[in-house]
C-alpha cells in the first residue's frame, strides 16, 4: 500500500456505523434523522450539520435530504433545504445527492439536485435551488448563485462562480484559482476516475482496532 493508499484512521467510538455501512460522526448533527436517507457507504464528518427537520408543512412523512452510495460530507458542511415563498407561503423543497459525491469540509450546500461523480471543494457556497449535473467540480472557496445550473463535465469557479470549461482532454487539475484562469479540461474518463476516488477513500476510511 503506497502513501496515498494509506488507511485513514478513526475511533470506533466516535462514529456510528449503520446496517448499509454509513458512517456517522457523533459530532455531527442529524436533525430531523426521520426525513434523511443515506444510501449506503456514506461518511458524514465531524461538526456536519444536516437539516432534515427543515421540511414542508403539512401531514406526513416527507424525505427532505437524499444522499447516494459513497458520499463524502466534508468536516463542518451544512446541508439544508433550499426554500421559497410561493402565492405568500413558505416552504422548503427537497434536496437529492446523488452517488460517489465528495464536499469539501466547510462548505454550504442549499442545492435542489446534486448528481453523480460530483466533486465539490472545500469552503463553497452552493446557492438555493442550483442543479448541478453529473461529472461536474466546483473549485475550492466558490459562491454559486442561486437558481445557477451547473453543466455536465464542467468546472465552476470563483465568486460568484462562473462555468470555465467542459470536457474533452485525457487529463485534469482540480487546484484553487483566480476568475477566468484556464487551467485545463475536465477528462472524459471523470466518472469511471471519481468513482474509483470516492471507493477507495471508503475503504480507506477505517476504525482502529
């Protein structure tokens, strides 16, 4: 096992390990547990906050925060519904994340729809009700707008964010930047190479024995 491969480490007592193989820190806050649903093989850090009390009124049982299989919720991310006043009443609207999704620690996500093989990085602020397609990446320290549709195969970045790229090279570079500074192509192999991240960063996220 090389260096990038190696185990990270934590304490059996401080995450909660359920059925499906999440892993939850028992610092992070779950709120409204009843309305969330986690895939399988997801990881919410430390200091994580999840609004699922967040929800639309009226009677029922309503799922207001989805995450897929092999999610990553950085260390002091908040997810919470985006919400609207429509014909002069407040609601909240779901939010889906989809499969082998990673967010960066420090980050404010208040999308409507995430999709598959999303990377976004650290200390952004994903606005209400953006849609980000599969395959995309938000650079590091991003303000997304609200209401902003995100491309498939696309780099965002900057505050407020701006599209600066799709996909057509065989190699890539995810680093922080200054607004409309190129620095190359998503790669057409994005998904098959987020895929295999988010598995190995599961398998690598291990208890100590």
């Amino acid at each position: 096992m090389t260096s990038m491969e190696s185990p990270l480490y934590y304490s059996r007592q401080e995450f909660i390990e359920t059925d499906t193989g999440n892993k939850v820190s028992r610092r992070a806050t779950i709120a409204g547990p009843q309305n969330i649903i986690l895939g399988g093989k997801t990881i919410i850090s430390s200091g994580a906050i999840i609004r699922g009390d967040l929800r639309r009124s009226g009677p029922g049982h309503a799922v207001v925060i989805s995450l897929g299989r092999y999610c990553l919720i950085g260390e002091g991310c908040v997810l919470r519904p985006p919400y609207k006043t429509y014909r002069g009443a407040f609601n909240y609207y779901p939010m889906k994340i989809g499969d082998h999704v990673h967010v960066g620690a420090g980050s404010v996500i208040e999308a409507a729809t995430i999709g598959n093989w999303v990377e976004i990085g650290k200390n952004c602020v994903i606005g209400k009700f953006t849609i980000i397609k599969d395959c995309a990446r938000v650079a590091d320290n991003t303000v997304v707008p609200p209401n902003t549709v995100i491309p498939a195969m696309s780099l965002f970045g900057g505050s407020p964010g701006k599209h600066l790229y799709s996909s057509s090279s065989s190699s890539c570079s995810f680093v922080s930047f200054s607004v409309g500074h190129f620095i190359e192509d998503l790669p057409e192999t994005t998904q098959e190479v987020v895929e295999a991240e988010t598995k190995q960063y599961y398998s690598r996220f291990q208890p100590l024995s």
